[in-house]
C-alpha cells in the first residue's frame, strides 16, 4: 500500500489529513519556525504536485520540505517554513483516481525487502529496499503508464 498523509494521521490518533498537518504545523510554530498558523480552511497559491516517494504520496514545498500528502484532502502546509509564512496552505494536485490507482498498482508489483525492524506499515514503506536499485516504488508526474510498466517489465517486477 501506498501511504499517506491520511495514514500519517491515524498512525498519530488523530481524526483527518488536516488534523494532522495543524498539529505538525503548531509544533513547527512553537519552534519559531514561522509565525503565521494555518486556520485549517484558506487554500490558495499555485497547486503543487503530489508524486510518489518511496511508497509515500507526498508533496514539495518552494523551501524544499517533503510533505506527506492525501488525494482525500488535498492540501499542503509547509511544516518547515508555513507555506512562506503566509497562513494559506497549497492545493495538491493527484492524477485522477484510475490513473492514480494503476500507479500504485504498478508500483507495489515491485518487488522489496522489508526492514526487520519496521513497527508498522509506514515504518515498512519508508525503511523497505528495492530488490533492484533501478525499481524504486517511486512515481513522477513526468513518468506515464507506459514508462512504469515498461520499467517493471525490464528490471523485474511483476
């Protein structure tokens, strides 16, 4: 499975994406990160784009911050420097949801070794290594249907 910020969430006992990305944002606020809080509602600015990261929906702030994402509610607040310190969050743009579901698909066809170590199925995505080097479950929004099965069909996944 292909984890997201709505896992992340969860994983924290907390009730949605945004729940998750205000508490993630309080702490970083609390640190003197940036000083203006998202109110959990203002969505404004260019989209960004989600892609896949090591089995992780995410999406990339301007400061470069990797944030985890969810096609559910599809929004970023930039824990590291609050979206430019600016208080809005930024819409995330996912494929539409057949083309989203044949990219996690084919990325879970490839073939890794768990980490003995993971606690739970986030820690297994994150800390998994790829049987080949080259089949990484990573997508791209520069990458097509074609070109990740392509890659699965070359390097050995299913």
């Amino acid at each position: 499975m292909i984890i997201t910020a709505r896992d992340m969430a969860e994983r924290k006992g907390l009730g949605s994406t945004i729940d998750w990305i205000l508490y993630l944002a309080d702490q970083s606020r609390q640190r003197e990160r940036f000083q203006v809080m998202w109110d959990g509602r203002r969505v404004g600015g260019a989209p960004v784009m989600a892609f896949i990261d090591f089995g992780r929906w995410c999406a990339q702030c301007e400061c470069g911050q990797v944030n985890y994402a969810d096609p559910d509610e599809p929004v970023m607040f930039c824990a590291r420097c609050g979206n430019g310190n600016t208080g809005i969050a930024r819409p995330v743009l996912f494929p539409p949801g057949a083309m989203r579901q044949e990219i996690e698909r084919l990325l879970m066809q490839r073939p890794v070794v768990d980490h003995p170590l993971a606690r739970d199925r986030i820690e297994a995505a994150r800390l998994a290594t790829p049987v080949h080097a080259l089949l990484l479950r990573s997508w791209y929004p520069s990458q097509s249907l074609d070109d990740l099965i392509s890659m699965n069909s070359m390097l050995g996944g299913k």
